[in-house]
C-alpha cells in the first residue's frame, strides 16, 4: 500500500522581534499567532474526513511545533526528516534590507539562478522529492502529511508544474500554515489542491524565513 495524498504544510508565523533572516538558526519558535495558525492547519486536515498515516516534520523548533496539534488532532507520530528542513543560507541572523547594502554581502548576490547565496535550488527539489517519494511508499494507508518550510514547498510545486525554479521570492503562494496537496498520477505526483486556513490570522504578520 502507498499514502492516497501527500498534504505539505508549512509552518505558522515565527516570533522574530528583530527581524532577521532566520533560516536554520536555533530558537526560533512560533509565536501567538503563530501556535493559532498552526492550529488552523492542523483543524483544516480534521474536517477534510480523510484517512492519516504518516506525519513527518523538518527538525527545526518552529516546524516541530507546527506539526504538534496535527500530531494530537489526528492521532499521528511526529517523525523528523532532514530532507524536508530550510535550505541553508548566507545571510542567516541578518536584517535583509541592510543586508544587501553591506559590499561585503554582495557576493553572495552574484547570481540568482543558483542562487548564490544558500542551497541550490535543485538541491532542495532532489531531497524535497526524495523525502516526498519515501512518505508515499512507507504510508501504509491513508494520507502523508509533510510540516516543511516556504521555499522547500515551492520548489515542488515549481518543480511538478515544469517551471523554472528561478524565481521572485515576493511571489510565492505558500503563505504561513498553507497546505498544498499533491497525488501520485502514474510515475509522477501532480499538485491537486492549495488551501490557506490561517488567511485570517496573517494580517500583519511577520515572514522572512529564507530568500
């Protein structure tokens, strides 16, 4: 048996008083808000009236508390999988605006196709794809739900609707606790539904996870 649907959810909004480009960085957990968009997530699973057998998280703080109300709502074991974690990045622990003034950073700018300053975009679609592909296998019935970061879920989606992974960082659809849904069609998975439970809870919520 295999997992019916694959549920990527990422996580709620960080409490990030200063404004720094967190990326991998310890200690950054949810705030307020953040815990209620998490919740939001994890009632929308809830009320879909679908079958869960697998919930994995990446092992950062902010990820293993967004995945804890899907975990007790759903009846889960929360498993932690380093392929599904926040790429690395250059400017971790910085302020990106008075980042990207300092020469010094510049390098790190020199070429957005890769991009240069953190993991490689491809990078990331190989091990989002290959911790994608292993919940499907090993779920032995019922659904996978993967609690991951911004661009890890963007770049799957970029990756299964065959565009270039190069893009905007401002025009990603993922918005904090979003789900997006994929399933296995043949030999590949296709993305089959978006959905934003915590859209009432982001207004002026803060975002700056990776770039």
């Amino acid at each position: 048996m295999v997992a019916s649907q694959i549920h990527l959810v990422r996580h709620g909004e960080v409490f990030n008083p200063d404004r720094v480009l967190y990326g991998r960085l310890p200690g950054f957990g949810l705030s307020e808000r953040g815990h209620k968009m998490a919740a939001a997530a994890a009632n929308d699973l809830l009320a879909r009236d679908r079958k869960y057998g697998t919930l994995i998280a990446s092992p950062l703080q902010r990820t293993q508390e967004s995945a804890a109300p899907v975990a007790a709502l759903l009846g889960l074991t929360l498993v932690l999988d380093e392929r599904v974690i926040e790429p690395h990045n250059h400017f971790e622990g910085k302020q990106m605006r008075r980042a990207v003034l300092n020469p010094a950073n510049w390098p790190a700018l020199r070429d957005p196709n890769l991009p240069s300053w953190g993991e490689p975009y491809g990078s990331i679609v190989t091990r989002m794809m290959a911790a994608i592909e292993h919940a499907w296998k090993t779920t032995a019935s019922g659904d996978a739900v993967i609690v991951s970061h911004q661009l890890p879920i963007w770049m799957v989606h970029r990756y299964l609707a065959d565009e270039a992974l190069r893009h905007d960082p401002r025009k990603r659809r993922c918005a904090l606790s979003s789900i997006t849904t994929l399933e296995r069609v043949g030999d590949r998975f296709v993305e089959v539904d978006y959905r934003d439970p915590a859209a009432s809870l982001a207004a002026g919520s803060l975002d700056v996870g990776a770039v």
